[in-house]
C-alpha cells in the first residue's frame, strides 16, 4: 500500500511505500505514517518524479510498543545498516549523502515486532539527477579501441572463394 504526501519546502510529492496497510494522522502540525493495525514493519520512502533525487533524509522512528526492536535501515545504493531502538519512542536518524552523491530512497525494516509510527519526516537537497559525463580518459581509450578494430578491419584480406561448375 502507498500513501502520498507533499514537502513544505519545494512542494515535492513523496511515495510512501509498504506491504501494509498505512494510513496518515496529522501530529502537531507534521504528518506521522502508521499501520492501519498499530504495527509499522516496513517503509520505504522515495520521491514520485523519477528524475529527482535528495541529498539528506531525517525521521523519527516512534517505538511506542514497548518491545525490543532493531531496525536495518537501507539507502538507494544498497548500504545497509542495523540499529536497537530505544524503548523511549524517540529514535531520531539523519541521513546525508557526501561527495556529490545523492539518494533516491530510504526505507526500513524492523526485526519483525514492528515501530508505532515514523513521524517528522524531512527531505532535503532535492535536485534534478543529471546524467553522468563520461572523463577524458575513456572517450580516449573508446576512440582507441575503435581504431583498432578498424584498423584490424582494414588489414584483413576477404577470404577468396573458388567455385567449380561441373
């Protein structure tokens, strides 16, 4: 199930995505996404327009189920990492892609017992992805290469085939 939200800051549309139900409930002037059951096991969140991406991600997991939960958090390239939650409810996580990298989603998922809600979701850097240019030195060794195979090409002599009528 997918719910559907907007960023206060460049109006984006953001996909919220689970195998559960989920449902939306306003929270001191912030949205926070829960299990229609009271349960969220897993979430990912990623922008709608494929063409954008965001450099840094805040949320708040909410374990207000008073159980023992860790939580693997995994980022669009494929990092994972694994947290115990605190049992106080106010699990806190910052994300910030480095180096000109950026993300184009984050979820999560929980070892099972699940987390009450994900509340004050941030979304920042959010910018067109370009396309990658490739450096000086491949353009160099692509236009070697095809010289090569031309010149390869060219030095081979077409095999001659002789046919004999009877």
């Amino acid at each position: 199930m997918s719910v559907i939200g907007t960023t206060n800051q460049t109006n984006t549309t953001v996909n919220f995505t689970s195998n559960e139900m989920l449902t939306v409930a306003a929270s001191q002037g912030q949205a926070r996404i829960e299990g229609v059951d009271g349960s969220l096991d897993n979430l990912t969140v990623t922008l709608a327009d494929a063409m954008l991406s965001f450099t840094e991600f805040e949320f708040n997991l909410f374990d207000s189920l008073d159980n023992t939960t860790s939580v693997t958090i995994t980022l669009s390239d494929g990092t994972m990492q694994t947290f115990d939650l605190s049992r106080n409810g106010q699990n806190f996580f910052g994300i910030r892609a480095t180096d000109g990298d950026t993300l184009t989603s984050v979820s999560f998922a929980t070892n099972g017992t699940g987390v009450g809600d994900v509340r004050q979701v941030r979304i920042g850097g959010i910018s067109e992805m370009t396309a990658a240019v490739p450096e000086p030195a491949t353009w160099a060794l692509l236009l070697l290469g095809f010289g090569f195979v031309g010149g390869m090409m060219r030095k081979t002599k077409p095999a001659h085939v002789r046919v004999r009528y009877a």
